[in-house]
C-alpha cells in the first residue's frame, strides 16, 4: 500500500513512527514536509529511513495571517493559510493508494484536493480537545465540519480528543481511531537505568535539592500554569520538598522571584541539553505538570518511561490514557484548594509509594510507543482503502 504522509513540520518523536508504518507498509511511504521548517537533524533522520521517498519542499507563501503566534497565546485571533508551490503536484507524483496528514489546516488542503479530484482514501491524525479548541472562532469549527466530507478516517490521540470529535464536529464514531501519538522516550529510560544512586546523590548536593522532588520540565510561560502551581505551594506550606524546574521562557524571572519572596525551595536550572535530562528524571520523585491548555504533552510519556509518578492538570489532553489513580493525580490548577490538596496528598506519601507508582507508570506507557501509534494509522489507512474499493 502506496501512503503519502502530507506534514507541514514535524520533530524527532515523530520519527520513529514514520519508520514503524514505513516498515507495515512495505516500505511505501513517502513523507511530505516544509525543508525550511523541520530542524535539519530530523531531515537527516528521515532521509536516512526513506531515502527519495522523504521530499523536502520549500518556497512556501503565506496567504493570510500572521508568520508565527506567541506562543503563550490562549486564543488564536485569525487564521494563517499557506500555500506549498508544487505541493499538490508531489502528492500526484507519489501515486499513493492513501493520504495521511496532520490537523485541518497549514498543509491539508493537499490531500483534501486528492480526495476531493482523484478520490484518494484520506486519513487524518487530530489532536485537539474540547478544552483547547473552547475558544475557536465559529468558522473554524464550521469549517472542520466541512472538510469532514473529504475525510475517510480520524486518528485521535487521546479519548478527549475522540469526543471533540464527536460532540463538536460531529464526526460518526466508526470513522473514528485513538492511538497516533506516542513520545520516543526510549533513549531517555534506557539512560536512567545506568545511573547510580552515588550520582543522583552527588547530582542533588550539585543543585542543593531534597526532600520530595517535583520536577517539571518545558517553556516558562502564562499557558503552563506555574505561576497557578507556586501559589498553590505557597498555601500547602510544604516542608522538605523541592521544586525543580527545567526549561527557559519569558516568565523565568517573575516565578523566581516569587519563590525568592515566599520562601519556597526551588531550582530553576533554564534549558539543558536533551542527552542531560535522564539524571533529572531519575533524581525525582513526581513529574508535575500544571499546563492550563496541552493537547498531548510528550514530557508525560518520557517522565514515565522513566519511572515517575504524575501530577497532570485535567487541562492536559492526554491524562484519560496515561494518568490513572495507580500511577498518579490528575488536578485543576485554576482551583487553588484543589491543588493544593493535590501536593499535599504527593507530599505526604512515602518514597516508596512514589516509586511504586512510577513503576505503574513504567508499565502504561509501554503500551503507547511508536509502534502502537504507527499501528493505529496503518490500520486507519487500509480501512480508508477497503471502504473505496466497496464503494
């Protein structure tokens, strides 16, 4: 089976799926991308895995709206519309038996246009939620519901994702799949088990860090609910406890110095190197992440991976499937009592529990990796090819 994958970008946690699906389909993929876009390092890889059938195209024009959206932006103002030179033409020239994309807008209206021109089988990987999308402008959702005509399968990440889809869109739960996405937290589990109990110990005497350890990791900004969480541990009162934060952004300094003002422990070590990260995970206790709007966060499934425990925001996409009672809390971080009940409740229990926990998380996220996501879009694609060749 011939699969054209149309993506305008794409990062390294993508790759291993691209190769899995290639393998299902016996080597017939072709993957699509703006080459002015993807980081060079994931050009490489990809190339590396398809060869010619990995086309990087450039030259792109952008239509309407602005080049590129703050990135702490709750709600999006307009629409931004590109336009690929050529890009209609490469998906012909691939010849597939089915396309593949990504979300309904930047680069769809490729394999929009073959569904709608040449009746290719079409299948669409989605990630969005009721929460993320509760303040899409009315066209949006209008036209969502639109294009759903010239879509034959959905793969959603997630549960909440899948009743988006539904409610919202009005999408027939038969044409619709869960599964797409999955972190490539192997590398990271793989490097924690090979660290030493004498390192984490001289690693934490490094950053001056005890107690229980909540480790979060990713862009200081308004959407990842820190200032929310810090306030909430202000009101905990919590003794022995440590929070440790990895990543760099425009809020940096504000939450410094309000931990500096409350007097709350904390180390802001701003962004590492991804080969650093085993050492941090392996040094904590809990992974915590308060983001106010995620449609799937790929730190939960590599935090878990590496044996942690999860405190996850109920704002978060992809807490239905990775976040049980067993190996974590799922928490509100706009309700104040609700999360600090929630670091209460982690602070409390001992190492041992946690460690149990984590272990549990060990055990979830095995079974959402590349290759189960690769799975699930495969067979998307061969039921969106045996409905054409019924009909």
């Amino acid at each position: 089976m011939h699969i054209t994958w149309v993506t305008r970008s794409f990062l390294d946690y993508r790759i291993p799926v691209y190769a899995e699906l290639d393998r299902l389909c016996g080597n017939q993929l072709t993957l699509i991308y703006n080459g002015e876009v993807v980081p060079e390092r994931c050009r490489l890889k990809i190339e590396n895995i398809l060869g010619n059938r990995a086309i990087a195209m450039d030259g792109e024009k952008r239509l309407t709206g602005q080049k590129s959206a703050p990135i702490s932006n709750v709600q999006r103002k307009g629409i931004r519309i590109p336009w690929q030179p050529g890009l209609i033409q490469a998906c012909r020239k691939s010849m597939p038996d089915v396309c593949v994309s990504d979300g309904f807008f930047q680069w769809t209206y490729a394999p929009l246009w073959m569904r709608f021109r040449y009746h290719i089988p079409h299948v669409m990987c989605y990630e969005p939620t009721k929460y993320t999308e509760r303040y899409a402008q009315c066209f949006r959702t209008w036209y969502r519901r639109f294009a759903c005509h010239w879509i034959d399968e959905i793969c959603c990440n997630g549960t909440l994702c899948k009743e988006y889809c539904q409610d919202i869109l009005h999408i027939a739960n038969d044409k619709l799949h869960t599964g797409n996405m999955a972190a490539d937290s192997e590398q990271l589990a793989t490097a924690c088990q090979v660290i030493s109990e004498q390192e984490i110990v001289d690693f934490k005497k490094t950053l001056n860090i005890k107690g229980t350890i909540f480790l979060f990791v990713g862009r200081l900004v308004e959407l990842k609910g820190l200032k929310q969480l810090l306030m909430a541990w202000k009101e905990a009162s919590l003794t022995n406890a440590t929070f440790l934060c990895v990543g760099e952004g425009p809020q940096r300094a504000e939450l410094e110095g309000f931990c500096r003002t409350h007097k709350i422990s904390a180390a802001f070590v701003g962004a590492i190197d991804y080969d650093h990260l085993p050492i941090y995970y392996k040094s904590s206790d809990v992974f915590i992440i308060p983001t106010l709007q995620d449609n799937w966060s790929l730190v939960v499934p590599e935090a878990m991976a590496c044996g942690l425990p999860i405190a996850c925001s109920q704002y978060n996409g992809c807490w239905p499937e990775l976040v049980t009672p067993e190996n974590g809390w799922v928490f509100d971080p706009l309700n104040l009592n609700d999360t600090v009940q929630m670091l209460q409740n982690i602070h409390k229990k001992p190492k041992l529990e946690l460690q149990q926990m984590g272990k549990c998380s060990e055990q979830i996220v095995s079974r959402h990796t590349p290759a189960t996501a690769a799975q699930s879009i495969y067979e998307a694609c061969l039921k969106a090819c045996s409905i054409k060749e019924i009909s």
